[in-house]
C-alpha cells in the first residue's frame, strides 16, 4: 500500500505546527514542552465553536494545518479520524452526573460523547459530504488509521485526511488511562504525486530493525501518547532520507512504513 | 466492488438468540421491547433488554475483560456456531489472515458509570476497575480477536449509529488491499445510563414502543444487541447471500440533527448502488433506519423516494428490535440477509397509522414473495450515513 504525503498537521507540548516543529525532530533545535493552547476553530458558527472539548479543537486544528499545507479543499475530502479513547473531560463528567442523585445529563455533553464527535464537527466546519471514519484501536490507534487511510486510498483512489488525536482523562480515570498531554497529529495523503508532495509512504507488516533517532525527550512523548507513535514516521519526513520506520502496532507487532522523502 | 460471501453469522437481540428466534419474531411481528426496568434506571421509556447477559460467563484467561458489553459479544459467538465456524474459518485461512473490524458506540462504559458510584473518599475508583478492557473504545475487538485466537488487522469503528454498518467498508477495503483473506464483521452495544439518560436529554425517548414511520411517532426505543458475520471472497464457498455493496456519506449539518432533506442518507443510497453496479429498480426491498424520531424518518423517507422513487417496499424493524445503536447495523443487516433467505419481506411493528406525508410503500405486515437484492440503512450522530446492499448468489 502506498500513498503521498501532501501536507502535515501537528500540535503537541512543545510542537506548535509542522513546519516549526520540523527541526525539533531532527533534534536541530531543543523540544522544550509548554503550556498548550488549543483554539477553536474559527471554521465553526460561534455556538458550535463554544460546545467543542479538547479532543474536537485538536482534531480540528490538525486536520486543518495539513489541508492547508497541501492546498487541499477540505469539503472534498474523504477522512480518518482514529483516537484511544476520545474525550475524556466530557466521559467524566457524564460518569459524574450518572453517579449523582439528579442524573441530569446535559444534551450537548452526550451529543458531544459520540466516538465521532471530531468527525461531525469537521463536517460541520467544512461542508463534506464525503465519507468519514472514526476509529479506535487503543494504544495502537494512529496505526489502525494509517491502514485504513492507505486501504482507503488503494480502493477508492482518492485524497483523503487521516487525523490522530488524543486527550487527558481528568481524575479519577486518569490514574487507570494516564494521557500526560492533548496531542494531535494530520497526514494529507494523496493516490497520485502531487507538487506538494513531500513524502512517498509505503506500508506493509514486515519488521524493522532500525531506529529512525527520535529525539530523546520525543520518545517519552511517543511512549505516553497513542496518537504520538506516528511522530518517528514525522521525524523520518523531518530529516529527508530514505527510511523504514517502525510503526507500533497491536500488542508487540508493528508495521514498516517505509518513508522516501521527495 | 467484488461481492463478498457472508459464510457464517450469528445474532442476539431483544428478540431472542440466534437466528431462529429472531426470524420467527419477524415473521409474526412480535416486538420485543417493554418497559424499562434495566438496573437503577427510572425513566418513562421502553427498552429492549438482552434476556441472560448477566449469566454469561467470559472464558477464564480474558475475565479482565468482564463488562455487560463483553458478555453479549461472548453470548453471540455461542450463538449459531459462530464460535466454532470463525475457528474453523482460522484453520482455512490461518490466524494472521482474517481481519477483526467491528462496531459499537458506548463499548463497556456501564462499568465506568457503575465505578464512578464507588469512589472512596479521595473520589478514586475501585482498584479493580480495568479500562482498557472495559470501558475503552477498542475493548469489543480487543475481546472478540483474543477469544477467537485471531492475529490479523482488528480495530473498532465508532461512529455512533453507523458504526456496525460501516465495518462492512472497512472489511471489504482490507481485503481488496490484501491484508486479510476473511474478516469478521458486526457489532455490539449494550444498555447503559449514558444513552439512556442522554437520549432522554435531547428529549428523543417515546413513552410507548417506538413506531417508525407513524403520523404519531414520539421518539425511540433504546435496545441492546450483537451480530457477527463472517465474510470470505466469494466463489469458493456455499454462501446464499453475497454482500454487494457499502455506500457511506457524511451529512455535514449537525452533531445529532439529520440533514432535513436526507442529502447525505441519499448520498450512501447511491453510493451502495454505484458500487455494486446495482440499478434501483431492482432492489426488492429496503430496511430502514427508522428510528422513529419526528426528523430522522421524514428525512429518510425524502432520501428513498429521491433515490428508488415511491414503489419499493419497505420497513423499519426497530419498533422490534428497538434501536440498538452501534450494533443497529450488523443486527439489520442480518434480518434483511434472512429476509432474502427466507424470501418475506418484514414489516414494521407498532406502527398504526402511517405518516401520510412519507411516500413510501412502508410495509406494516410481512408480505411473501421475497426480493433478491435488498438494501439495509443506517445513519448516526456527527452525520454519520452507511447503506448496505445484500444479494441472494446468482442475482
């Protein structure tokens, strides 16, 4: 399976966007985590904005940078929303108000606790009618995305938008799911090469044994956060050599995605 | 696409164990909703509740993966045989070659909303509460790929509604790519306080058993369910009925309302028809997603009359089955494969006096004669829309 990579989406602590964050995977520049500000996008009316959670904003944010960066029309565009678990800070607090004497749950918290809501809201936000997924595969979610992205492609043919994400449990899940930090990350992926393409990806099952060299304090990120174990496949993109990057896959297995930068 | 034989399946509903029961239930329109008395819940609404989900017993090396929603995912795999023709499936195919792709919206979240009512004093939950196998999104295909020793690709879909209908794509793309020889498809939800109280919110739960496609229909009745296929390329096997097509759509119009005219729903309609190569007027029959809300089934019924015109029958078989949620799909996917099979076309239940501002021939008794190729909706939350097209092998 095969596609081009045409754009990229990333925000974590420390990683603002893909092209500031390109020489901090490289380790050519410090990765130095901060507070993370996640903004609404301005793509949605204002009431449907002030209704999104963490896990919406990022989805969103990454979604966009990559369709942006590869000068896709997102209203055309198929996508791939795949997450671990979804939005924690709404679960809670439904779990919360279940566990209450009321059990008054309010609607736009249980509209909002859809697996799918990050899907519904880039459809709102961007008027595509195309087909969309939203998958989990627990900590292995970013490469169940990239195989059904890739699947997806070699069927159809088509563009389309793959979007990992994940979000913090507040306390009390917290202590059973720690997710230190909101991260996300968005492959504009295309059949056919493009003059935005960046990267020729391929994927397959076959093992890897190298070791791309993701900064240090960038695998403790990878290691805590589902949707951070595509960022060596980012870094292999970051330092320009032909690479097999190994992709973190169900239980122990992992796929070989073999990067050749254009 | 290239059709794809459905070679084993099983099914639980409100309606009974397998697939005997659930086709007598269809025949003679006997629902199986009543009112709700499922665990604290106290809400005017029926529900159609598994009967025996709480005996069910995990095998003893996956108990960590205890949770109402395991348990009926358990009881369909020892339903029909599933159990024993997905192994023997693995012996043909091998471990590593059949995919695990299934559906379900709230997974095991009963046990988290169960937990957070047993917060000691610093508000932490029970030291044995186990989320990965529970309450995570993956646990359904996490469950079902260990209790069937299964390696190859496996992930959960959820998206809302749609989420047991979708998997069908994800299953036929897999296999067109080469990564499995077979897949395992379907879905699983289960009752839990989050839907019901959060249906209740939006004002969406009917007093009375739902009835779809009725001028009085006042909302849904929430249910819980499981079905399993098992689809294999076709050619080589004995199956009856092919799956033909999988057309999916998004409404891009709003979290929970459909789009008012069922653009998007019309979209997967023809989708599921391009696909297949299938010209509408011969689809015999189409099993709604009716889910008897005031807006879903006046926006379907716009999308079906736009897509097949006013003259192909059709029913909602969830004033039955209620609406089981994420596994509403594969649970109406398999009544109208038994449908085809049994050649009857099913009708609705509960329904009394038709909407007279619905166009479509909406069947409220079971009529003879059957179809051959028959199409299955389905359409969720985010503006999630999948239809399914099923044929009898030869049409």
């Amino acid at each position: 399976m095969k596609a081009f990579v045409d754009g990229i989406g990333l925000l974590g602590p420390g990683l603002p966007d893909w092209s500031a964050s390109r020489a901090i995977l490289t380790g050519a520049a410090p990765h130095v985590a901060g507070p993370m500000t996640i903004p609404a996008s301005d793509w949605l009316p204002p009431a449907e904005r002030r209704r999104t959670g963490v896990s919406v904003r990022l989805a969103l944010a990454v979604g966009r940078e990559a369709c942006e960066h590869a000068r896709m029309e997102p209203r055309s565009l198929a996508t791939v929303f795949t997450s671990s678990g979804g939005d924690g800070d709404n679960q809670h607090t439904i779990c919360e108000t279940l566990a209450s004497e009321a059990r008054e749950v309010s609607p736009t918290r249980f509209h909002n606790s859809v697996h799918n809501a990050p899907a519904g809201y880039w459809g709102v936000a961007t008027g595509s009618m195309e087909s969309s997924t939203t998958l989990s595969a627990f900590d292995w979610s970013f490469a169940a995305g990239l195989i059904e992205a890739l699947t997806w492609i070699a069927f159809e043919r088509q563009p389309i938008l793959l979007a990992a994400y994940d979000a913090p449990y507040p306390e009390p899940l917290r202590a059973f799911r720690p997710i230190p930090s909101p991260f996300g990350l968005a492959l504009a992926l295309n059949p056919t090469r493009s003059d935005r393409s960046i990267a020729e990806l391929a994927l397959d099952f076959a093992s890897v044994t190298s070791d791309v060299g993701l900064p240090q304090e960038l695998m403790r990120l990878r290691d805590a956060i589902p949707a951070a174990r595509g960022l060596p496949l980012l870094c292999a993109i970051a330092r320009g050599d032909r690479t097999d990057v190994a992709v973190e896959y169900l239980d122990g297995r992992s796929l070989r995605a073999t990067v050749t930068p254009l | 696409m290239e059709p794809l034989a459905l070679t084993a399946c099983s099914i639980v509903t409100c309606l009974g164990a397998g697939r005997q029961a659930n086709v007598a239930a269809l025949r003679a329109r006997r629902s199986g909703l009543a009112p709700c008395t499922f665990e604290t819940v106290r809400l005017d609404t029926h529900v159609g509740e598994v009967a025996g989900v709480d005996a069910v017993r995990l095998p003893d090396h996956l108990t960590d993966y205890d949770c109402r929603n395991n348990r009926l995912a358990q009881f369909a795999l020892d339903s029909d045989g599933f159990g024993e023709r997905a192994r023997a499936a693995r012996e043909r195919h091998g471990a590593g070659r059949i995919g695990v792709f299934l559906g379900t919206s709230t997974s095991g979240i009963l046990a988290t909303e169960l937990a957070y009512r047993h917060r000691d004093a610093d508000g932490r939950l029970p030291a044995d509460f186990r989320y990965r196998e529970t309450h995570g999104t993956f646990s359904l295909a996490d469950y079902v790929a260990h209790a069937l020793d299964l390696t190859g690709p496996a992930v959960v879909v959820s998206a809302a509604c749609a989420s047991s209908a979708k998997v069908f794509g994800n299953a036929v793309r897999a296999m067109a790519a080469g990564l499995c020889d077979a897949a395992i498809v379907g879905g699983v939800d289960t009752l839990c306080l989050t839907t019901l109280y959060g249906f209740h919110s939006l004002g969406l739960l009917s007093p009375r058993p739902c009835r779809p496609f009725d001028i009085a229909r006042d909302g849904i009745s929430i249910s819980e369910g499981a079905a399993f296929v098992l689809l294999e390329r076709a050619g080589s096997t004995k199956a009856r009925v092919n799956l033909l097509g999988v057309g999916e759509s998004s409404d891009a119009h709003h979290m929970s309302t459909p789009h008012p005219e069922g653009l998007g729903a019309r979209m997967s309609m023809e989708r599921a028809l391009a696909g297949a190569g299938v010209a509408p007027d011969r689809v015999g029959y189409v099993n709604l997603h009716g889910t008897a809300s005031r807006t879903n089934d006046a926006s379907e019924a716009e999308a079906l009359v736009d897509v097949f015109g006013t003259a192909t029958p059709c029913s909602s078989t969830k004033g039955l089955t209620g609406h089981a949620l994420g596994a509403a799909g594969a649970i109406e996917a398999l009544l109208t494969v038994f449908a085809l099979e049994e050649g009857f076309l099913p009708a609705g239940a509960n329904t009394e006096a038709l909407d007279p501002a619905l166009h479509v021939d909406y069947l409220v008794a079971p009529r003879s004669g059957g179809a051959a190729i028959a199409m299955s909706n389905s359409f969720g939350f985010g503006g999630a829309n999948c239809a399914l097209l099923f044929g009898l092998t030869g049409s």
